[in-house]
C-alpha cells in the first residue's frame, strides 16, 4: 500500500503573497473593517497560520494597501503602449488604463489614517509611486516635446491631476468632473477647454 505524500508547506513568503491577494478584494469592499476570520476562509488557512506571517491584521492592511499601490504594473503597461503611435492615441490608452486602477482603488483611500499615520515607509512608496508613474507616462510625451509648451514632466503631472479627478468625482467639487471620458481628458490636456470653432474655408480654396 503505497503513502500518499504531504502536500509541502508553501514557503513564508508564498504565504505572505497568498494572503495579501486573499485580503485585497475584501479589502476594497469591506475597508478596514474586514475580519482576520473572513481572510483566512478566503485564503483556505486557519485563521493563526495569518499570525505566522504577520504579527497582526493592521500589518497585513498595510502590506496589502502597498500591494495594490504598487507602481510597476501600471508602469510597465504605459511603456508597452510605446512611440509608434499618435501622441493622442498614446495618451488615450495611457489614460483608459489608469483610470481603471484608479478606479479599482478608489475605496482603499477610505481606509483608516490611524492605520498609516505612523507608517513613513507606505507614504514613501506612495510618493515614489507617483513619480515612477509620472516619468512612465513622460517617456510617452517626450518624442512630441517641441509640440507643448510644457516639459514632459509637467504634461504628465496634468494629466494624472485630470484622472484623478475625474475617478474621484471632483474631490466634492461637483459630479461633472466624473462625466469626462478618456478622450475628453486627452483634449483637455493637449487643446484647453476652449471650443475651437471649425476653420472657416477661405476665398482661395472655395474658388
């Protein structure tokens, strides 16, 4: 009769990265509020394995939050839109996909200051985040520089404070912010908000 073998121990942080992605989505819909017990059914563990990779709940919270903010998925999706392109389908696509991580992040800005207040390493990452962000979608920018009268730098810089507030519904300015779509945000940035009348023919060319 032959032994069934033991499935092996998945390694610290294996364990580590399964809880983190067990705890995200609860995370998003629950907040701060979500209970080690609903962690640990979502994870397929007993709630104490949690406690042998995180000292407590509030340290997986923050593992996660870093988790969900971490830049390099976003930057590597803005490098792979490319040069090749036309600036305003670049940033198009730029913009489609940031808004929609944004978008999936929105209710983790609810989540509890107290839990971060004292966490220097979160804010720096989160601060770091955004200017991996920003020089990803400056790369996009940078063949058109002689086209703005903005750097690059300063074009994506707009852009994210046009995503952010269109995702986040003017801050509690008012619903209209949240009405723009990708393309309204792109001609923002590159045209101002004036409408330009369409260019009347002149007498040469209507002769």
């Amino acid at each position: 009769m032959t032994k069934r073998r033991r499935v092996p121990a998945m390694a610290p942080e294996d364990r580590r990265a399964a809880l983190i992605a067990a705890t995200l989505p609860l995370l998003r819909e629950y907040g701060a509020a979500v209970s080690t017990r609903q962690i640990a059914e979502a994870a397929g563990v007993a709630e104490g394995t949690i406690f042998g990779v995180f000292p407590d709940k509030a340290s997986l919270l923050r593992a996660t939050l870093m988790s969900a903010f971490d830049p390099q998925p976003a930057v590597d999706a803005l490098a792979s839109i490319g040069t090749q392109v036309e600036l305003r389908e670049r940033l198009r696509e730029a913009v489609a996909m940031l808004r929609q991580g944004m978008r999936a992040n929105a209710n983790l800005m609810a989540v509890p200051r107290e839990l971060l207040a004292d966490d220097a390493e979160f804010h720096e990452r989160m601060l770091d985040g955004r200017r991996r962000i920003g020089t990803a979608i400056a790369a996009l920018v940078e063949p058109d520089r002689d086209r703005l009268r903005r750097s690059p730098e300063g074009a994506a810089h707009l852009l994210l404070m046009l995503i952010a507030v269109s995702v986040h519904r003017g801050f509690g300015l008012g619903g209209e912010f949240g009405d723009m779509d990708d393309e309204e945000i792109v001609s923002v940035l590159l045209d101002g908000l004036l409408v330009r009348p369409h260019p009347t023919p002149s007498t040469e060319s209507a002769s």
